[in-house]
C-alpha cells in the first residue's frame, strides 16, 4: 500500500489556511478549524494554523436555513461574520475577506487551500491560482450532491510539487470535468428554504466536512496518510469509500473519462459508479460540483 509523507515545513511554521467559499461546506470546515488548530498546538506543533476566508457573498434568508447564520445577519458578508464570530469565541485572529478569487493572481503565502465552492468557473479559478508558479502545499476540494460528496486533497502542479509518480492527483486531474465553465448551469441559488432542503439533505455538509478535517487532523498527526478522499453517501451508513493513494487507481478514472464519448449536459451534479469488476464498484463517483451552498 503506498503512503504519503507530509511536507516537512508544515509541521515547523504556522500553517496558513485559505478557505475559498463560506457556504453548506466552506461554512461547516470554518467551524471545526479552530478544533484543528487546538489539536495541533496539543501535538507539539510550535504556531497551528492561520486561517483566511474568501467570499464575496451576503447572507440571505435562504443560507438562514441549512449554514450557520441567523436572521439578525442577513446582508451582511459571510466571510466577515464567520470569521469575526470564530475569533471572538476561540481567541484567534483569522481573516474574513468579502472578495472573489481571482484567477489572475497568484496565491502567495498560502499553504493549503480549501475549496468549497459551487461552480465549474470557481474550482477552475482555484487551480489555476494553485498551479504553475504558485508555492501552494495542499488543494483540499469538497463537493457534493443531495446526499453524497466527495474530499479530495491534492498536491496543485507548481514550484512546489514537482511531477512524481505518487505526487497526489488534485480533484481537478481525476474529474477534469469540474473546472470546465462552460458545464455549469444557471447557478442561481435556492429561492426558498424548502427548495433549499430538496436540493441538499441538512446535514451533508458538516458530514463532509468532518470526513476532511479528520483527513487533516491524520496527516499531521502521524506525518502520513494511505488515502487522500474519499466518497461519501448519507443514504447508507455503510457509503463510504476511500481514495487510495494508487497510480493504477488514479489511472482508472482517467480512462473512465476518455472512454465517455458523448458530451456532458450542463448540469450542476453527474454520479457514475465504477466501472464493473472493480471491487468498490456501486460507489457514486461524483463528476460535478456541488449545489450551490
């Protein structure tokens, strides 16, 4: 079984966290941060964690139902209240930042990324900042459907991860589909709470999210990880399925993507189970991006 090491310098310095949308996900990892960030100190890591949020988004009624906001913050910037409502209950002094990412900049003095965005264009944005000539560690994507999603870390291409053989695929390498714009759909967001409950199962998001702070917490903790994601459902307890670190499996979603001849409807969610014979056939493989959260 083959393993990942993680970057020595992560473990000597404050680790800087940039999370990139603040909705169902984004939202739900801002909240179980600061766990990270403690576990991290009790380890013996000398700084933790500093964490930015991006969002450019106003709370709305809708976000009132499913993310973590309340009446008395609707207008107000997502990232802002999430930010200043962590820092003054655990003491921190993290970031909330009301902008978009630009695709033309450059993510500098950034460790980690977390995306949680709900958009073919967003993630798109996301690698293409994390790539080429960025010095990013980690790309961390979560994404979902009703009721299933999946988390990926991966290692962006760029001056820092050099082409390996075991060089983690980001999410964007496995399912090239999710940073193709052109895919996306009309990306209007719920109009009402109880399309926002038929649209996503309540608890989805913070389900995920765990799945992908425990993958963090793990790698630093012990310094290596056999698996980087994994697939998720909520229909059954039993639904879920790890992403092994494995060239041979990597390979695998990439022929399932050059053997699919017809195009992709633009449609915001797309499941395909493993191809058959495949021992973890029936498991849904997500090859879109999330609902708007």
């Amino acid at each position: 079984m083959e393993t990942h090491q993680i970057h020595p310098g992560l473990l000597k310095h404050k680790v800087r966290v940039l999370v990139v949308g603040c909705g169902g996900n984004g939202s739900a990892i801002a909240a179980g941060l600061p766990y990270l960030h403690q576990a991290l100190l009790a380890y013996g890591h000398p700084e933790g964690i500093h964490v930015t949020l991006l969002d450019p988004e106003v709370i709305s009624a809708t976000n009132c139902v499913r993310q973590p906001f309340s009446q008395s913050e609707i207008g107000l910037y997502k990232s802002v209240v999430l930010a200043n409502r962590l820092n003054l209950f655990w003491g921190l002094d993290w970031q909330g930042i009301p902008e978009r990412l630009d695709p033309k900049r450059r993510l500098d003095g950034v460790d980690i990324v977390i995306g949680s965005v709900d958009t073919r264009k967003a993630r798109a944005a996301i690698a293409k900042c994390a790539e080429d000539w960025s010095e990013v560690d980690y790309w961390l994507d979560l994404g979902n459907n009703a009721d299933a999603g999946q988390f990926i870390l991966g290692e962006p291409l760029n001056r820092r991860n050099r082409r390996h053989r075991l060089r983690l695929r980001t999410v964007a390498e496995l399912f090239p589909e999710v940073i193709q714009g052109e895919l996306d759909g009309d990306g209007l967001p719920s109009c009402s709470a109880a399309e926002a409950l038929d649209r996503q199962e309540p608890f989805v998001n913070p389900t995920l999210a765990n799945h992908a702070l425990a993958l963090l917490a793990r790698l630093f903790r012990y310094g290596t990880i056999s698996h980087h994601g994994g697939f998720v459902g909520l229909s059954s307890l039993s639904s879920v399925q790890a992403l092994r670190i494995d060239p041979k499996h990597w390979q695998r979603f990439r022929n399932r993507d050059a053997a699919l001849k017809e195009p992709l409807k633009p449609t915001p969610v797309l499941v395909k189970p493993l191809p058959q014979g495949d021992k973890d056939a029936g498991i849904p493989i997500p090859v879109g991006p999330c609902h708007p959260g």
